[in-house]
C-alpha cells in the first residue's frame, strides 16, 4: 500500500498553487487507467520525477521512476525512493535492470524512465538510449513519449534555485508507441523523433512573455542562450572525467 507517495504528491501540489505556477497538460488521455506502460520523460531538471509524475496522477495512477543505484544507496534519498516504488537501476548491470522494470510493467505498473540518461544541458532532447523502447518490448506494453517544458527554471544543472512565483510548466503528452524489439535502434530514434517534436510544440507555445530572447533557460536554437547540443556534449564529457579523477584521488587516499 502506497503512504508516502501519496503525500508527496500533495505536498508537491500544495507547493506549485501556492507559486502559482501554471501547470499545463495535453493529452495525458493516452496513459492507461490499468496496465503496464512505459513513460519516456525528457530531462532537463532536478524536478523531474515531481513534474513526470503529473500526468499518470492526471489518470490516477502512480508512476515507478528508474533512477541510478547511488541515489537508493543514500541514507535519506533510498528509503523514500523504495517507499515510492522506484526502480533502482545499476549501470554495471544493465540486463538486470531492463529486467526488473519489465517485471514492474507485466505487473501492471507505469514505469517511468528517462532515456537521456542524464540531464540535458541544451535543453534539447539528447542521444537516447535504447533501454525505453527495449522494455516496452520484453514487457509487451505501450510506450509513451513526454515532454515538458518550465521546470528547469527552478532548479537544473549549473544554475541556482529559483523559487520566485508565477512560472508557466508544459507537459505533452505523444500517441503511444508498440515497440517489437526487432530493431531497438530504429525504435529509438522514433521515440527521439517524436519526444523532439513534442519538446518543439512546448517551446514553440511557451508564454513569450516568459523566454525573452538570450534567456538562459531557452535552448539556443530558439533564441537562447543555453549551450547547443553540441557544447553540452562537451561539458558532459568534461564533468565525468572530472568525476572519475576525484573518485581516482579519493580511493587513492585510502
């Protein structure tokens, strides 16, 4: 039986009407009243599994999220992530986790993944990795693109919080997919295909009055002032050297 979850949710509510943030959805009709799914949800902040979780609770549903092992082996962090059902998903065994959440699904959960992997810098949707279109296939279930657009405005990668009010969040919500698994590949790059075009229409219907141009939380093809996909890749690839040189340094001290 779900008890935190629940009062997450109604905090995370209370939080936003008391902002006044303007949460819009769009066809979140497509997210099965029953069954398994798979939702494949853009990153682009540390709000995420809140904003994510929107349009399942739209359909009264909960949505079980994958999420890194480090973050269920914190002390604080991984008994709220095992209260909400969340799936924990170990990089060194990839089998293994695709496993576990296609198990989830059967069971007639929503499984909620980003396929990213990390958050998108740009803003834009990244490469995507396969494990999405690949679990829906074992599983037999629908998968569904989301996209939203607003949230990173509050708290996202190299940038400070902002809690000042009034903010405008965009969530879309694509035509499910039903992946075979016969080509994975080509799966996901329709997945990305879709998850693009549906980022485009919530950039695209995003308040003007809210992205002035150069505005740093505007992917720089629409005018601002966020790295491109390309400078973002580069970043990324900066930030895990530099992971991997302090975790080098530190089991070097002991």
């Amino acid at each position: 039986m779900d008890i935190t979850y629940p009062l997450v949710i109604a905090a995370a509510k209370t939080w936003f009407r008391v902002a006044d943030y303007d949460i819009r959805m769009e066809n979140t009709e497509v997210i099965p009243r029953t069954g398994g799914a798979v939702l494949a949800v853009n990153h682009n902040s540390h709000l995420d599994f809140v904003i994510a979780g929107y349009p399942g609770v739209e359909q009264k549903r909960l949505t079980r999220f994958m999420a890194k092992r480090e973050v269920f082996d914190h002390p604080i962090g991984g008994p709220a992530m095992r209260s909400f059902g969340h799936i924990s998903v170990d990089r060194s065994s990839g089998a293994a986790s695709l496993r576990a959440a296609a198990d989830a699904c059967r069971a007639g959960e929503l499984v909620g993944i980003y396929p990213e992997a990390t958050i998108s810098r740009s803003f834009e949707i990244k490469q995507l990795k396969s494990g999405a279109a690949r679990i829906a296939a074992m599983a037999g279930v629908p998968l569904i693109p989301i996209t939203h657009f607003g949230a990173h405005r509050i708290q996202t990668k190299d940038h400070g919080r902002d809690f000042s009010r009034h903010k405008t969040i965009l969530i879309k919500c694509g035509e499910p997919m039903h992946p075979t698994g016969e080509d994975p590949a080509a799966e996901t790059a329709e997945l990305h295909e879709r998850m693009t075009a549906l980022l485009d229409a919530c950039i695209t219907e995003y308040p003007e009055e809210e992205k002035p141009p150069g505005a740093w939380w505007v992917p720089a093809s629409y005018g601002g002032s966020a790295p491109t996909l390309e400078q973002a890749e580069r970043l990324d690839v900066a930030e895990k050297a530099e992971r991997a040189r302090r975790k080098a340094a530190k089991s070097g001290d002991k």
